[in-house]
C-alpha cells in the first residue's frame, strides 16, 4: 500500500487534471441532498462506518499517507456531508501562522465530520489549522440547513444556494462561471436550470449526466454517492450502472458498530469494471511499476555510457549511432518517468496531451519515433557484433537496449499508445 500511496501522490502532483469528480448540492422544500461522483482508475473502493464522536459513514479507494483509507465524500449523523474534488488551487499569499497543524489528511478529514453538526462549525474547526497545505484539493460541505462551505487552501467560501454545482476548479479564480468548459459541470447546471425534484430518480439522472465515461475503457466514474442529509440515507451506484443501487441507513448501520464494505461486493459482477481492473499499469501492477524503475536505470546509464563511448573514439564504425543512443536513452529515461506519474496517458486517447506539459506533449510521440527506429538500431547492432566493430560490453549494452526497445513497443500497443484513430 506505501507503493500504491507514493504513485498516487505524485499522480496528483504531476497530473492533476487526469481525475476528474464533480459534486453538486440541491434543497428542495426544506430537504437537502449532497451528490457525488468520484471519477479515478483506483480499484477496490469502500464504504465504511465508524462511530467514534458523531458517527460517520465515508467512501474512498485511496490510502494517502500509510495503511489508512482516505476518505474522497462522506456523511454524519447530523446531516454534515462532504466532497473532495482535485484542483489546481494557486498560492494566494503567504499561508496562516498561528495555526495547528494537520495531523494527517485522513484522521483530519474524519475528525471534521465526527465533532461538527454544521458549516459553520466547520469554518471554525477548519480555521483552527494551516489547510493551505491541502493544497490541489477543493473540498465542498453541506448540512441540513442548505448551507455550503467550499475549502479551498487559501479561502473558506460560505454558500446558501438552494442549487450548487462543483468540479474540479476553485471558484474565487473564477470571474465568469459561463465560461467554465468541464463538461461534467456544464451538464449539471443545464440539468438543474429550471428544474427540481425531490425524488431518488432525479438525483440519480442528476448524477449520471455530470459522470464520466471516457471512450478509452470505458473508465471515469468509479463511484456515485448520493447523500440524503435530511434523512441519513446514502444511496450508492457503482462504475456507470444506474440500474443497480445499494442503499444505506446510516443510523441502522451505525448501531451495528464500526464495520466497512468493499463495494464490488455490493452490485452485481460489473463487466466494464473488470476490463478496468484487468488493464495493467503501472498503478495496478508492481511488476510493470518495478520494469519502468529498471529502464530509467538503464537509459541514463546507457545515456552516459554511449555519450563518453562516442567522444573517446568517433572514427569506428556505426559511432554516431552511439550518439544516437545517447540522446535516444535520455529521451527514453524521461518518457518512463511520464509513464510512472502521468497516470492519464494509459486513459486518454493517444497521443496524450499533457495538461499543460509542452515536454509531456512531445515525450507522447517517443513512442512512435521508437517504432521507426527499432529495426534499423537491430540491423545496426547485428552488424556491430557480426564485425566486432565496438568493444562487447558496447555491443552487449546496445542489444539490451534494444531488447528493452521491444518489450516496451509490446507494452505501448497494449496500452494503446500507438491507437491514434481510437
């Protein structure tokens, strides 16, 4: 789990926008709701209770910071719920003193929804600590009253909307909410113009039309949380079904004690979340994770190797081929570090366009330079050992490195690297 934790660390550091989840918060006739979608290429999320102070009831699949699960949305005994959406959230000045410090961002988390009743118990609590370190994460809680209060590192927004939409976008660096393109967003506001509805299936059509489902996998919304603040009701739905519900009565389940679920365990065998389990990645996969360490070893040395090896003697044969591998290694060293913390690239469509990233945009054609290259570096390196025209070791580290080459040729179709048309 300290493996899985460390790459999901830097997958939000480095590729915030690949997760993508939206929220929205309706109060119709006194009766408020919290909706949800958590869209991730996690695996095995979990609903869980647990009753210490004001008992909870949370969801997540992510363990950020040792071997305890983190919870992405949740709710309490008093209608206090809430939502996590990533963010690009930028430094506004410098951060409070004075102020506590986080213990840990789950037992933080946690303890808001065990010791608050309402928003504005939480701006309290939430005032007391230094949460400008939360930073890439916009958090969103709502109670019974209607009342919202949406986290960001740097500012505590309060809200009384009766409808309220979120994605993953602070709201004080927004000047024109039209202007917002997330689709996920832009679908909930046109859904709820003119419309409300206090029934399950208008939350659920609410909640199905702001979820993702890319075309690569199918993958995006791996769970859907509605939230009925006002009666202590959590209705579950699991990775794009919205024909099969499992539903919760947070004080029935409270009273059995602390307990959790794994939520594949609750719905019926869902193909589509098979095909998302059984596609191997780096994420998923500590032999894949392990073999891209291995070539990042291997092409920087390869880099320096070739890079001396080519300046010592420039006069035998195939020597600029050794500059060629050099410059080659390095690029390659790279992309391998892409394909460990750009998570999005395994489920975007190719070639991937980093959010942002002018390297990671150009690191994304490294694959299909690496097929142009890959039969004239063999012929090269059959040649080199047919004439003994470089030292062995030469020879040999050139042949790994082309051995290398095609196993990760093979593993870039899997992954669908080379899969322009879609």
């Amino acid at each position: 789990m300290k493996r899985q934790s460390f790459l999901l660390i830097l997958v939000l550091i480095l590729s915030l926008g690949a997760n993508a989840c939206s929220t929205y918060k309706v109060t119709v006739d006194g009766k408020t709701v919290q909706g949800v979608n958590y869209d991730t290429w996690l695996e095995h999320p979990r609903i869980w209770f647990e009753t210490n102070g004001y008992g909870a009831v949370f969801t997540g699949a992510n363990f950020q910071g040792g071997n305890d699960l983190t919870p992405q949305s949740g709710m309490n005994e008093w209608g206090l719920s809430f939502s996590t959406l990533a963010a690009h959230t930028p430094e506004m000045g410098a951060p409070p003193t004075g102020r506590k410090s986080i213990p840990g961002r789950s037992k933080y988390l946690k303890d808001i929804l065990h010791a608050c009743k309402t928003v504005e118990e939480v701006q309290a609590y939430i005032e007391q600590y230094d949460h400008s370190v939360l930073s890439q994460d916009v958090f969103i809680y709502t109670d019974r009253s209607g009342k919202y209060l949406v986290v960001e590192p740097y500012q505590l927004i309060p809200g009384t909307d009766d409808k309220y939409v979120l994605a993953n976008f602070c709201p004080s660096t927004i000047t024109d909410f039209n202007g917002i393109t997330q689709e996920r967003y832009r679908n909930g506001v046109a859904f709820l113009q003119n419309k409300s509805d206090t029934s399950l299936a208008f939350y659920t059509a609410l909640s199905d039309t702001m979820s993702v489902n890319r075309k690569k996998l199918g993958d995006g919304t791996l769970l859907t949380s509605i939230w009925d603040v006002s009666k202590g009701i959590a209705h579950l739905y699991f990775y794009h079904d919205y024909d099969h519900h499992v539903q919760f009565n947070l004080e029935k389940e409270l009273a059995k004690g602390d307990h959790s679920y794994e939520i594949t365990s609750l719905f019926p065998v869902n193909t589509k979340y098979q095909d998302l389990v059984g596609f191997k990645t780096p994420l998923n996969s500590s032999g894949i994770e392990i073999f891209l360490r291995i070539c990042i070893m291997l092409f920087v040395a390869s880099c320096f190797y070739f890079l001396i090896s080519y300046f010592r003697n420039r006069t035998v044969a195939y020597a600029k081929y050794k500059l060629l591998l050099s410059i080659l290694s390095l690029c390659m060293a790279y992309f391998m570090f892409v394909l460990e913390t750009e998570i999005g690239i395994y489920y975007f469509p190719a070639p991937y366009h980093g959010h942002g990233s002018v390297m990671v945009d150009m690191a994304a054609y490294l694959p299909f330079l690496l097929l142009l290259l890959i039969i004239p570096l063999v012929v090269v390196n059959t040649n080199v050992f047919k004439r003994g025209s470089w030292r062995l070791f030469s020879a040999f580290l050139f042949g790994l490195n082309n051995l290398v080459y095609i196993v990760l040729i093979v593993l870039f179709s899997y992954w669908g690297l080379y899969n322009v048309f879609g």
